[in-house]
C-alpha cells in the first residue's frame, strides 16, 4: 500500500486488538492517520517496534525532527497532540536533553525508595477495600475501578509529588482530557492547555509557598538553583509526564489485571492455588491489555528501511504496544489469549532502553499489593455485566475500561 492508502485509527480505540489485526495483515509498518488527519506509521509487529524503539535515527524531539512541526498551526485539528508532543519532558525530547532530565525525577523511583513505599501501599489498598465491601453491601454493584484501581494510584503519585488534596480531582480530571483522544477539536485542545497551566500550575505555586519532601518541592529547588538544569516550561510539562504517567497506567494496569481473572476462571483459580504466580498475571495483562495501546509520537531522523518500506526522514512514528504483545511471530498464533502460564516478561509494554517507564517498579508494586489483596478478601468477585458491555476508556492511546462493574460474592 502506499502513503495515500492511510488508515485512520478509531479515535475512540473501540476495538484495539482487531484493530492491531488488520493493521499487522497489511504489513510491518503501516501509514496511518492520527485522529485529526496527522499523518504517521504504525508498526505491527515485535521486533519491528524494538528494533525502532532502540534505534538511534529515532528521535522523540519533534522540534528537531518532524517535518511536519512547522505547519502544525495551519492544522487546527491537530492542536491535541500537542500534550505529547508540544511539551518539553522525557517524553519529547532527545539525547543529552532527554537524559539530563530523567536525571533529575529518576531518584524519586528508586528500587529503595520504591520499596519505602510499600507500606504505604498497602495501608490505603486495605482502607480502599474496605470502601469497597461497603459499597457493594447486600450485592449492590460495584465499580471497581472508581472505588479501587482509580484511587490507589492517584493516592499514590499525590503523596509523591506533594498533590494537596484540593488539587486531587483536577489532576485527575486534567489526565483523563489529555488521554482522551475522541475529540481532535481546536477547543479540546485548547481546554488541555488551559488546564495543564492552571492545574499545575497551582501546584508548583503551592508547594513554592508550603515546601515538603516530596518530588514537586525537590524539582522547583532545582529550577530555582540552577536554572540550566531544569527550566519553568521543562518542570511544568515533568510534573504532567510523571504525575500523568504514574498514575494514569496502572489504574488500567490494575482494572485489566482484575477483568482478565474474572473473565478466565481456571486461571484465577490457579493463581489462588499458587500454581501461577501475580507476577506472572502481571506481565501476561501487560503483555496483552498494555496499559498504553499506542504512544506518539516519535521521528525518524534519516530515512529507515523497515522490510520493503522506507519511513522517509521526518515522518512520525506511533510506539504500538498493542500490537506488538500479541504479535504470532512472537509469541504463537494463539497470542492474543491472556494465559498467566505463558510466562512471557518479555513485553515492551514499559518501554525499552533509556525511555523506558521511569515509574515501572512503583506500577508493578501497587499492582502486587491490589490484586491479591482484592481476591482474598472478595473470593465470590464477579463480573456484574458480560464482558462484552465494558466499555474502552475512549482513546487509542490509553487501553483500559471506564468502568468496572463488579458483584462481591458471598
């Protein structure tokens, strides 16, 4: 197919995984349009997307590299992307840039300071449940994901950053706008700007006036210490990646954990039995229900040979991690079925090489603390609807359901 045979992503990520299907039958690298009409390619495939991810001619700073960066202002339809791409973080930036700034949040996510948490982790894990026993009294139903995998890890990356509880929702809301991908309309995008200025921007007000230990407190001394280390835009748009991303993933790493299980009875049961481990459920979730389906965006630096197509010099990238956990060639043809037996922790779902999820250790340890947690104390957890009538978060970047409506059980 050619470049003008563009396939348009469903905005409202309706049906990833057929989705990722079609697009994998036309070929390892696929042209595509981002909602808005941007123009980008879509790898379909495992090693195609490692071997793009960890290529040096692939860049994540559009200012330098995306042809298509200048005329973004003749395009009001594209303003959404903006989010990802128009920001100044980890996410948006390349080489020496990129790394000086991961420098500065990586202490916050240490295997020793994840590990302080842990605590922490499972004191609000249990406050929640007991939330949710009551909630769900006398079989009334419950979703889980508003009572349990919202709140822990937004309760999580709050006390991190230093979030006053009058922020909370905010933040909350403010990620959801950003991750929302159905309406490409210059007043969405617009709405998005507003709100990241407005929303983080009290915060860093906030702690400018009421300093902590935490990591919103630690960034602005840096910015306000050394100015060439950390700049005003650079800590508004970190604060937006880490607080966003930190949260954001694993409440869909969480939610999709718990409809797999309870869609997949022997499974669960195994896991109750021991005989399949939560690690293991862990990985097979974000090997098939990758928290984030499909991230943009990133640019090829010079022209990149994929197969017998040429991703021309400028031309954006989606990062399809959807696609690439249950690509056959990788993992068989039946990759797509969740099998916590599989044992595959090979999935690039956290990324891979230096742009890989700063926040993954603290996402594996809520998910470890939550599930286990949430079985044992509700063995008669059900599904209150088929899983046909969950609904997917609507977008085709975040891959999750917008809500879980659950039965305890006796």
């Amino acid at each position: 197919m050619t470049v003008t045979d563009r396939i348009a992503l469903d905005p409202f990520g309706s049906d990833i995984p057929a989705e990722s299907a079609r697009l994998r039958a036309l070929g390892p690298v696929v042209p595509v349009e981002l909602p808005g009409g941007i123009p980008a390619w879509a790898p379909t495939g495992y090693d195609v997307l490692k071997e793009l991810i960890l290529d040096p001619e692939v860049s994540k700073d559009p200012r330098r590299h995306w042809r298509l960066w200048p005329e973004l202002g003749e395009h009001p339809s594209w303003g959404w992307i903006l989010g990802w791409v128009g920001v100044i973080n980890m996410l948006s930036t390349y080489g020496p840039d990129h790394t000086r700034l991961r420098k500065l949040v990586a202490p916050s996510f240490t295997h020793r300071r994840t590990e302080a948490m842990l605590p922490r982790v499972a004191a609000i894990t249990s406050e929640l449940l007991d939330g949710v026993a009551a909630a769900g009294a006398d079989g009334t139903v419950v979703d889980l994901r508003a009572e349990l995998a919202h709140p822990l890890p937004m309760r999580m990356i709050c006390e991190l950053f230093g979030v006053p509880d009058e922020l909370r929702d905010a933040t909350g809301e403010l990620i959801a706008a950003i991750m929302d991908t159905s309406d490409p309309s210059p007043e969405h995008a617009a709405f998005v700007q507003e709100r990241i200025g407005t929303v983080l921007g009290a915060l860093i007000a906030h702690k400018t006036e009421h300093p902590g230990d935490d990591m919103t407190t630690e960034l602005i001394r840096v910015r306000d210490e050394d100015g060439d280390r950390l700049g005003d835009e650079e800590l508004l748009y970190t604060l937006l990646l880490v607080i966003g991303a930190g949260f954001e993933t694993t409440v869909n790493l969480i939610g999709n954990a718990v409809v797999a299980l309870l869609t997949h009875p022997v499974q669960l049961a195994a896991v109750r039995s021991g005989t399949v481990g939560w690690d293991a459920v862990i990985d097979e979730t974000l090997r098939v229900h990758p928290s984030i389906a499909s991230l943009p965006l990133r640019f090829a630096v010079s022209d990149l040979k994929v197969g017998d197509v040429t991703i021309p010099a400028g031309d954006a990238i989606i990062t399809t991690y959807a696609a690439a956990g249950v690509d056959p060639e990788r993992y068989g043809p039946d990759a797509a079925v969740f099998d916590a037996a599989r044992g595959a922790d090979d999935h690039l779902s956290f990324g891979i090489g230096v742009h890989r999820c700063i926040g993954a250790p603290l996402a594996r340890a809520e998910a470890l603390a939550a599930l286990p947690a949430l079985f044992d104390r509700f063995p008669g957890l059900r599904l209150a609807v088929g899983e046909q009538e969950l609904r997917q978060v609507p977008s085709f970047i975040a891959f999750g359901w917008q809500e879980i409506p659950v039965r305890l059980g006796g």
